[in-house]
C-alpha cells in the first residue's frame, strides 16, 4: 500500500458472491461448460482490423487502461495488502453514474445513499450520515473533507466524469500514511493525465432526473513534452420528490471549468500542474431558529484550486514527490456562512535502504482559515480560526521471504490545533505462497479529530435545544483488525474477502448541560459534544469477478455490517448510540453486469440490496429496498457513443437515508429516472 | 419480505433467460482486443519512453530494430503499427529471431512465452547490451528481464526492472516506471 497520486493503489479487484437466490445451479453447470468453447470461438475471430487501428493511436495510459481478450499466459491478482477496490473510468461510463457519489456504489461494501437532490451520504463500515466524518476522500492528492463539520460536501466535489482515471478505494484505515480521518476508508479520485485527453471531447444529455448536463473538454500540446487540457462542465439537477410526490425544493446548478498540464522535462521527471473553479446555486429546505419552521434556501457555492506537483525518479525503487496546492471554498446559505482558504505543501521520498527494505517516509504541512458569519441557527465561539497541521509518516516494507511473505509497518505522527499531538501507527502482513492466492492481514490505529463544529459551534435546533461545541473535545479513536484473501481458481473467476472488527473509543456524544468551554447564550436547552461512546463494529465483504465468457463479466457483492456501541458511565446521551446503530445497512447485496455485443453494442446493469435503516424518532425508518441501474450504448463510430440510461428502475420512487436536524424535510425519495447522452471525440 | 423474494424471483428468471439467449445466440465477436494486439502497441511505443546511449543507432536515420524471439504471437499486429509509425525519427523495423546470433542489432528483444526454454540463454547473452528485453512469462524479471508483462483484471500491464535496465546502460523514463509501480501489486 502506496500513497496516493504518485504511486497510488494497485490495480484492481474481484468482487464478491453470494446471490445464490439469483442464479440456480444449473444455469452455473451450463456456464462452466459452455465458457470455455465460447472463449475459442471468439479468439479465432480476429478484430485485428479496426482495434489495431485504435491501438495505434492510444497512448500509454489508455493502453494500460484497455480491456483486453486474453490468448497468453493467464491472469495475476492483487497483491495490496488492504481491503482495496479500484473502480476504472470504463466501469465509471458503463454504470452510467453522473457523479461521484454514484461512482462510488460501484465499490463493494461502500454504503452510499442519496439524501435529497443534491446531498448524499457516503461511508464504509458504517457510521454513514451527510457528514460522515470517518472518510477520508482526495481528488488528486487534494483533501476535499471539510474541516468544518467532518465528511465532504459532495455537492460541489469531483472532477469531469469523463476525466476520472480511477477511483481508488480502500475500506478500513489508511491513517499509517493518510493520516487524521482515514479512519473507516479512504478514497482517492485521479483524472488521467493530460497526454491521455489529447483532442476535443463533447458530451451533453438529459432526462427526468438529471434535467440537463453538458461537458467540453479540449487537450493539446506543446512540443513533446508538455500535454494540457481545459475543460467546462455544466449540470442542472432536479429535486428530489417528497413522500407524497411533490417536489422537495432540493435541485441543483453547477457549473465548473479547469484545467491540467503535465510536463516531461527529462526522462526522469513529471510535473503536473492542475486547478478547478466552479460556481452554483444549491436549493434546499432549512430549520431555521427560533421559529423552526421549515425555510426554503438557495445556498450560493464557489471554490477555487490550483496544485503543483513535480515528481523525481531517481530509478524504479527511488523517487520523491513534491507537491502543494491552494484550495478556496466559499457556501452561503441562511444557516451558515463560510469561506476557507487552504494551503497544503508535501513531500514524501521512497527508497531501498537494505535489500529487502522499501521504505517510503514524508512530511507535510498544512494551513486551514476560516470565517463564519453567524446566523440565527448557527453562531460560532470563534467567527475565524487559522489551524496548522503538521505531520510525518514513514513505512518500511520488508520482504521477509523473498516473493511470499511481506511485512510492512509504519506510523503517521500529526500535530493538529485542536488536540496536540496524534499517532496512527499500523502493521500489516502479507502472504502469497503462490500467484494464485493472496492472504493478508493488519493491525492499525486510527484517529478521527474533532472539526471546527465539534469546538466552537452553538447550534439551535428544533424542537428548542441548543448544542455547544466543546474547546475539550479529544480525539475518536479505533483499533482495526483486518484479515483478508484473495484466489483465482480458474481463469474466469476470482474471490475477495475482507473481514474487520473495529475497536472504538471516545466516540463523540452529545450530553445534557452547558459545554466545559462556552457560556450558555441562547434561551434553549443547552446540550454540549463529549467523547463518551465507544463500541466495536465487525463485518465481511464478500466479492468476485466472474468472466462468464469473454464478452460478458458479473461482479456479484455482499456486504454485512455489524455495530454495536454502547455510552460511557456518566453519559446522559440515548440518540446517538442508536443514531450510529442504525444508519448503516446490516445487509448489502450488489450484482453487476457488464456485457459487449458486436457493433459497437454494450449492455449493462446493476442490481443493488440495501437492508432497512433505523433512525432515531421523529426521523423516520428507511425500509429495505432493492432497485436496478442499466445501460444501453452504441458506438457507431469509434469517436461517437450514445447512451440511454435508467436509474432505480423498479420503483416509481424509494428512500434511502433520512434527514438530520439541519434539513427539513424528515425524508425525500429518490425517483427512478432515465437519461439520454452523446458522447462525441474529435 | 414476500415482495422481496418474489422481485428476487423475477430477477433469476431474468438472468437465467438472459444466460439462455446469451449461449445459445452464440458467442458476439465483441471490439475488445486481444492481450496480444495490447502487448504489440505496447512493445511499439516503449522506444518513444527509453534512452539508448549514443552509439546504439549507427545514423539519427536508422531503424529502431524489435525483435521477437519465438514463435511471433503478433500475428502482424506488430508489423502493423512498426510501418507506420517513426520513434523519435527512426523507423521501426520488426524482426523475427530464430538463434541467438539473431539478437546483434536489435533495440528491443520481445521473448515470446512458446521459447521459455530459451529465455535465459537469450537474457545471458545480452545482458550487458543496451537492449531492451521484454517477455510474458511469470519469471521473465527473475531471470534478468527488464520489462514483464502481467495480465489483471482484463487489462495488460507491466512491471520493470530498473536495475537491470541501467546496467545495460538504458535510461527508462519516470512516464513508464511510475505506471509500472500500479503493477501486479
């Protein structure tokens, strides 16, 4: 396991099964049995002709991303020693997702469910909530997790759908080397380099759901070395329906435009140099104090970023990377008020300092200020604070036995503004006693530190209670326990399993009375965050990739969830052990299929299961549901594809995650859409 | 919990139909190409990410010399793209290697994985030379490769050998060692 960007994740992985309910045993029996004499017929079937030419014209990237029929010698798996997906730009198009937080349903175990027309809430291992806080996610080596509350906004976040590499995705703790808040997952977009998006590249649609979106994106160069790209998105949104059918006033502008460049000066050096800005208007229902009653907004987005980053081989077991960026965030809305500005530089070496020894160490450093206006619903202790971070890590990889048997251990050390010093050490193993099995197994530390809300906030919330920050607030911390194995028994099928228990500790609480560190100063009912919850949570991921024939994949998923925490003497808390209890699913199931028909012809679905949700009254439960995405897409030309799209196909609308206190529609359903879309490159 | 057996019902039914008409429509010749074809463009355009020290081209004019060692599982693809492609202003010539002797000239050595008997005499002989050597068997690094193809998830990728590279004096650029860290791991 590698920082990201740089030397980002592995390749990717095989998904799990267990949707034996869905395919009997004798339609397994014919498959095995016709597999192998369908695989002959096509490999005599040259498609030299017309592939061959658009080989030609690919560069290396785009090679290295290409699916292939396989004729030689047979397939790898992955090595990493982490419970790690990778979801390819080719998945990302064929699902028909039209953002990240769709993107991300393609990862087995990742629990992501749609709030309302614009929110969504994203987490792995449970915890899930708007702002799940124990994610940590970077698009390019930038971390887009807000310190303000925790989590991310999604609504504003991800690059040009059709720019995306790779979404790198990894369940459990990254802190060994990602630090704070990578505590339950990490996650990392990478769009491609700028060699890869050479020429013009026009994509616009519409439909029910997704009322209207355009992209543009044009890529050049200059001499050899030297590919940019620019690009501009626009979407438009609709809301989500109420129960009842009518509209939830949540609908969605965004534009956004950018641009990447990436050098070559010599052989051994990449510098890349990339920015974003985007501006849009977000509807959404507020609770607005002291009256509480349900006030319609238009939240105004804004942001802005520019990173830099130079990467140095001294040779394939030797490299650094240097890199720094500016990220500006800027939301208005009527309950709270914030600009941020930003400003991260780090560096990390990788060397072999023994043989046998890789060792990869860094440091960083990161400056964070912001200003918060105060409202009626959320004032602030402190309107402005400047937080610096500073950090190292290093790891140390050691082959114990050459080719089989890896050890690797490594710690993060932090010091952060809130709570002083961090460490987040981990270990893990790695065993493959042959190229067709992978064991391994991890022991880590994790911590998930407190956000500007968690400190300094004074939030009025219905039905009359106003919750304090605490200047005291420590650390969450967790323990995980990961054993994990990967196996190819025959070519056309491979198995993942992950496996977790997770040990937590100082889980934040909300408790009766005044804070430790405010006065109280509004005329509600004072609660105040503490760290009194702790608990354990364990669960598996199953998931394979079976290659049914050479032109058709199933990716079957199953997923189990299992949380139980409980509060900490003293504690006068009873929503949030509940609350955490029951806002991830027990039970997900995901089946996946990807088919190719001649002429340019694909065909693709997604089934998903979601288990019933639990939320703490008057929000209300979300029952179980089991819905389907599909695809349809013909390429008539190998620069022109087009697309029908139908999302949540089976019913006219479902829920799948109810509101928090800030949002005041108690639940908004996500209806079943359909979208058209032409993809055109020149 | 009824409508959910029944919906996985209709599902199954679904696949399994699907499963029927797939196999028996017989099997679409999709676009996708082979790892061959992949490994051909691959091999190609290696010459535009490597430095070969000053004396290995006899002219600034003369060809960019691919060998293949084996039996060619090209089946011309590599042929293909050679003629109509230049590498930093040479043509790119392929040839097919049946002996030992055959390798003097070549820039890039392809070691098809039907002469794994052979492999490590080929590796032994130009060791030292600025050859780049590049094969698809499992142990192909192990014995001395510089560049070894691996097949994952449906795609073709690469991992390299530096040292190997570097003391037969090539200079392999940052472009391919950073995509072939993503390799196999």
């Amino acid at each position: 396991m590698k920082p990201s960007v740089l030397l980002a994740l592995p390749a990717r992985f095989l998904r799990p099964v267990r949707w034996k309910s869905f395919i009997t045993l004798n339609v397994i029996a014919l498959m095995l049995l016709q597999a192998p004499a369908m695989e002959l017929a096509t490999t005599n079937a040259p498609v030299a002709g017309v592939s061959s030419n658009n080989l030609a014209e690919m560069d290396i990237d785009q090679l290295w991303n290409t699916r292939v029929t396989i004729l030689g010698p047979s397939e790898a798996i992955s090595r990493t020693p982490a419970a790690v997906s990778v979801v390819t730009q080719e998945e990302i198009k064929r699902s028909g997702a039209m953002n990240v937080p769709e993107a991300l349903r393609l990862v087995p175990g990742m629990d992501v469910a749609q709030i309302d027309g614009s929110q969504w809430a994203v987490s792995s291992r449970g915890f899930n909530d708007q702002f799940a806080n124990k994610l940590l996610v970077l698009q390019d080596g930038r971390s887009i997790y807000t310190p303000l509350f925790g989590g991310v906004f999604w609504d504003v976040q991800g690059p040009m759908m059709e720019d995306i590499d790779r979404i790198e995705v990894i369940r459990g703790p990254g802190a060994t080397l990602w630090g704070a808040n990578a505590v339950n997952g990490v996650i990392n977009i990478l769009t491609k380099g700028a060699e890869s998006t050479q020429g013009w590249l026009v994509s616009a649609g519409g439909g029910t759901f997704d009322r209207a979106f355009a992209n543009a994106r044009y890529g050049g160069k200059v001499g050899e070395n030297l590919s940019y790209r620019i690009y501009g998105t626009y979407l438009n949104h609709d809301d989500t329906p109420l129960p009842n059918g009518s509209d939830s006033q949540t609908d969605w502008q965004l534009g956004r435009g950018g641009f990447r460049m990436d050098w070559t000066p010599t052989l051994d050096d990449l510098v890349t140099f990339q920015g974003d800005g985007y501006g849009g208007k977000i509807r959404e229902v507020f609770m607005v104090a002291p009256a509480f009653t349900p006030t319609p907004d238009v939240m105004h987005v804004r942001g802005l970023d520019v990173l830099g980053r130079w990467t140095h081989m001294f040779s394939d077991t030797s490299n650094f990377k240097l890199q720094a960026y500016y990220d500006r965030t800027e939301r208005q809305s009527i309950i709270f008020d914030e600009p941020r500005d930003t400003f991260d530089l780090n560096f990390q070496h990788e060397f072999q300092p023994l043989d046998r020894h890789e060792m990869i160490w860094g440091l960083g450093y990161r400056i964070t200020r912001d200003s918060e206006a105060n409202t009626s619903t959320v004032s602030w202790a402190d309107p402005s604070r400047t937080e610096n971070l500073f950090s190292g890590f290093v790891q140390d990889e050691i082959a114990l036995v050459k080719d089989k048997l890896n050890l690797i251990v490594g710690s993060k050390l932090e010091d952060n503004g809130y709570t002083g010093f961090e460490f987040e050490p981990g270990t893990r193993l790695l065993w493959t006693p042959t190229t067709q099995h992978t064991f391994w197994g991890a022991i880590s530390r994790a911590v998930r530190t407190p956000t500007r809300s968690d400190n300094d906030v004074i939030f009025n919330q219905p039905p009359g209670v106003t919750v304090y920050g605490n200047g005291g607030q420590q650390s969450e911390r967790m323990i995980a326990y990961e054993l994990g194995y990967r196996t190819q028994p025959i070519k056309q099928l491979s198995f993942d399993v992950a496996l977790y228990y997770n040990d937590y500790d100082r889980l934040r609480s909300t408790e009766f009375g005044p804070s430790p560190t405010q006065p109280v100063s509004t005329p509600f009912f004072p609660l105040h965050f503490d760290n009194r919850m702790a608990g354990e949570s364990y669960g598996a991921s199953l998931s394979a990739t079976w290659r049914v024939t050479d032109w058709w994949r199933l990716q079957p998923n199953y997923t189990v969830t299992r949380i139980h925490l409980h509060t900490l003497p003293g504690s006068t808390d009873t929503t949030s052990v509940p609350s955490e209890e029951g806002q991830s699913p027990q039970n997900q199931v995901t089946l996946r299929s990807m088919m190719d028909f001649p002429h340019g012809w694909t065909v693709d679905c997604g089934l998903r299961y979601v288990d019933r949700l639990a939320f703490v009254a008057p929000a209300p439960s979300v029952s179980s549901y089991i819905t389907a995405d599909a695809r349809l897409a013909w390429r008539p030309r190998k620069n022109l594809e087009i697309s029908l799209v139908g999302q949540s196909l089976f019913q006219k609308r479902h829920a799948e995650f109810s509101s928090n206190a800030i949002l005041a529609n108690p639940q908004t359903q996500v209806p079943r859409s359909v979208y058209g879309k032409v993809t055109w490159e020149f | 919990m009824n409508a959910v057996v029944q919906r996985c019902r209709r599902v199954a039914l679904s696949v399994a139909a699907g499963l029927v008409l797939g196999l028996a429509g017989g099997a679409p010749a999709q676009d996708r190409p082979t790892d061959y074809q992949v490994k051909a463009a691959f091999l190609e355009k290696f010459g535009k990410f490597i430095e070969w020290p000053n004396n290995a081209f006899a002219t600034p004019g003369s060809p960019l010399v691919i060998g293949v060692f084996g039996e060619n599982p090209f089946h011309g693809a590599l042929e293909n793209l050679a003629a109509r492609d230049t590498i930093n202003g040479h043509p790119v010539e392929v040839r097919e290697l049946k002996a030992l002797p055959d390798l003097k000239g070549c820039h890039i050595v392809f070691v098809a994985s039907t002469a794994k008997a052979e492999q490590r005499d080929v590796l032994d002989a130009i060791r030292r030379s600025p050859i780049l050597t590049v094969g698809d068997t499992d142990d192909f690094c192990d014995n001395g490769g510089m560049v070894q193809f691996i097949v994952q998830n449906d795609q073709v990728h690469f991992q390299i050998r530096n040292e190997a590279a570097r003391a037969a004096g090539l200079k392999i650029s940052s472009k391919l060692l950073i995509l072939a860290k993503r390799a196999g791991q």
